[in-house]
C-alpha cells in the first residue's frame, strides 16, 4: 500500500512553486509590519522616523504601490494552486483524497485560530481554511466556471461591498473604519505596554472574530479569498507552472502586460489627487474595490516574472533562498509573529512606535534574513518544517518521519 505520510520528493516539488511563495511571505511580513499602524494600534502611535519625513513618504509610498496587497493575493493563489495539487496526488496515490483534504483544513482553521487570538490577530490561516471547505465544492467545476466565478469574486464583490456601504451610510467614512479605529484604540495600551497578556488575547479575539465577522466587509474579505483559490486552481488546471520551460512565450507576455497593467491602475487614485480630482459619486464604490483586482492582476504578473528569471541557472541559484523559506511557508509565517510579540510589542522590545515605512522594511528584511538562514539549515537535516511536520502528523494520524 502506497504510505500517504511519504514526503513529496525533490523530483515532485515544483521550484518555481517554492521561490513564488517565499517571495509572497517576504511580502506579507513587510506589508503586516508596515500596517499595524492603524490596525493593531492608532496611525498616530507609530511615528517612525520623523526626522526623515521625505524618505519616510517615498518608501510609504513605493511599498504600498509596488506590494500592498499583492504579497496576500498571490499568498492566496498559491493556497489553492497547493489544495488543488493535494487533492490530486492524495487520489492518484489511492487515498481518500476528501478525507485528508477536510482532516488538514480542521487542523489548519485550529492553528489559525490560535495564532489570530494569541499572537497575531491579522492571522489570514483561519479564513483560508473556512475558504477551503468552500473551495472543494468546486472540485468538478468546469475551467470556465472556475475561473469566471473566480475573477467574479475578486474584482466585483469588493465594489459591491463598497457600494452597499455607500448606499446604506450617513455619507462618512464606512462603518467597518470605526471599528478598527475602536479596536486599536482598544488594543493600543495592550499592545505598547505588554503587562496584561490575557487581556490582549480577550482583546484580539474580540477584534478578529466578533466584530469582524458581523461586518458586511467580512462576506468581502472571504469572498476574495474564495476568489483567489479559483483562480489558483485554475492555474493548476492548466499546467503551466507543471512544466514551465514549455510555456516560456506564454509567461512573458503575461509579465510584460500585467505587471505595466497593474502598476498603472495601481497609480490611477495618486494620479487623480495629484490633479486634484475626485471620482464622482456613484464611481467612488468602483474605485474603492479596485484594490483587491489589481492586486491579483501585479500577483499574477509578479509570479510570471519569477518564473521567467528562474530559468536561468545563476539567477535560479540565488533565488533558491527563497524557496528554503517557501518550502517552511507554515513555519515561517507562525514565526513572524513570534518577532512582532517579542520584539515590535510591550511584551519585548517594544519597538512598534518607531516602525514607520522605512524602519519597517529594514525590520522586515532582518527577520526574512534570518528565516532564509534557518529555514536552509533545517531543511538540510529534515524533511519537513516543524509546523509542516505537526500538521501533517495531525491529518494522517502517524507520525511521518522528520529526519533526513
């Protein structure tokens, strides 16, 4: 009988797969460091660099532009392009693949909620796994249902949730920006003096479950997710990354028009309040949910690029950090957390406070540095990341082996 447990051998990892995804996690540690302003705590409490406010507004600028957002879409594309590839190898090697697939979601929506309550409670693991259950229902679809539904959920859902905030406000700002500002305010003194660690937990789980969750903006939120693992799936579907040197041609035309593409929808709202311009009214929704859709659009391009660069030996070579970290992806985002508790909150170093744009790409930087170091150590003496292990062990039930 075929062991399920087995690892995936070096011939059946897909390489591009791992570099694509440690970038995206490099991506997501910057653009969640540089956002706890005004969502763990008031925009206010971080002052950054206040000396250097020029270089403090291009880095601001340039990060939110070129990677906010996009690291969480192509973070999530990955998440259904790697579902979509368990469900067809655990069939092809016999196993109950629906089994397995729904064992691994309940363990990972646990670890996700453990992670948003005790230590990070932008967490995004518990969303993908209420997303996955989801995702299954589509198994059998057709590729055009897939990707059609997909895009649907991406591009159009926010701006509908925006709208309907719109429609239903009293012309401020939308409902779901006074409760973060609440929450932070809630959380900043937690979060600064680090003396009251359980009430941080009451406070996190207040924020990430409670009263997020009774948001329309949340039927956004998880509507996207579900969006991106279509369209991750469908990426699978098509084969591409499976034999990438065939479909060379077909990666660079997507880099050359998506990433100009993006970046210059991205620019459109700066462009527009440089010229003093506002959207009119009934356009303000449509702009306001463009966001989610061009982030997917650069995820994609940004993807197809390192695809591109990967096929060159030197330059493979020296992204192969990046996939040490990918192949740790659980590991190393459970981690990063670890850093904001001890270093960045009152709990350590309290750091926060001075983590403008600048010094949160520098912070950003020294912890991905050192996850590269470690993750390329373990590896070379384990077969899995220490969460990969636990989390495979807990959805076969037997202890795969860890050492190499």
């Amino acid at each position: 009988m075929t062991d399920l447990t087995a690892p995936t051998g070096v011939s059946d990892r897909i390489g591009e797969l791992d570099i694509i995804r440690g970038f995206a996690l490099f991506g997501v540690l910057w653009m969640n460091v540089e956002g706890m302003g005004g969502f763990v705590v008031p925009r206010e409490a971080v002052h950054g660099l206040t000396q250097f406010k020029v270089l403090e507004d291009v880095v601001g600028f340039l990060s939110v532009q070129m990677m906010g957002g996009k690291a969480q879409a192509l973070f999530s594309m990955l998440f259904g392009f790697g579902f979509a590839i368990m469900m067809d190898r655990i069939g092809a090697r016999g196993g109950n693949g629906t089994a397995v697939y729904l064992r691994r979601l309940a363990v990972l929506l646990a670890i996700g909620v453990a992670h948003a309550s005790l230590l990070w409670m932008g967490d995004i693991l518990n969303a993908y796994a209420l997303m996955g259950f989801l995702l299954l229902l589509t198994r059998r679809w057709s590729d055009g249902w897939l990707l059609t539904v997909g895009v649907i959920l991406t591009g159009l859902l926010p701006s509908g949730i925006m709208a309907w905030y719109q429609i239903t406000g009293d012309g401020g700002p939308p409902g779901f920006v006074a409760m973060m500002e609440a929450g932070a305010a809630r959380l900043e003194p937690l979060v600064l003096n680090g003396d009251d660690y359980f009430a941080f937990v009451a406070t996190s789980f207040r924020g990430a479950f409670l009263e997020f969750f009774t948001e329309p903006l949340a039927l956004s939120y998880f509507g996207w997710i579900l969006g991106r693992f279509m369209i991750g799936s469908w990426i699978y579907r098509q084969g591409w990354l499976q034999a990438p040197e065939r479909h060379l041609k077909g990666f660079a035309v997507v880099a050359a028009t998506l990433i100009p593409v993006g970046l210059l929808l991205q620019m459109t709202r700066p462009i527009m309040r440089s010229l003093e311009l506002e959207p009119m009214t009934w356009a303000q929704p449509l702009f306001r949910g463009l966001n989610p859709a061009v982030a997917v659009i650069l995820a994609i391009g940004y993807a197809a690029l390192i695809v591109i660069l990967c096929q060159w030996p030197t330059v493979r070579r020296r992204l192969s950090s990046l996939g040490s970290v990918g192949q740790m992806a659980l590991t190393n985002y459970l981690t990063q957390s670890l850093f904001f508790v001890f270093v960045l909150y009152g709990f350590g170093l309290g750091l926060l406070p001075w983590m403008g744009p600048t010094l949160a790409l520098v912070f950003s930087v020294g912890v991905f540095a050192l996850q590269v170091l470690f993750s390329r150590w373990w590896l070379a003496r384990h077969r899995f990341g220490p969460a990969e292990w636990l989390w495979r062990w807990a959805t076969y039930g037997v202890r795969p082996p860890l050492r190499r």
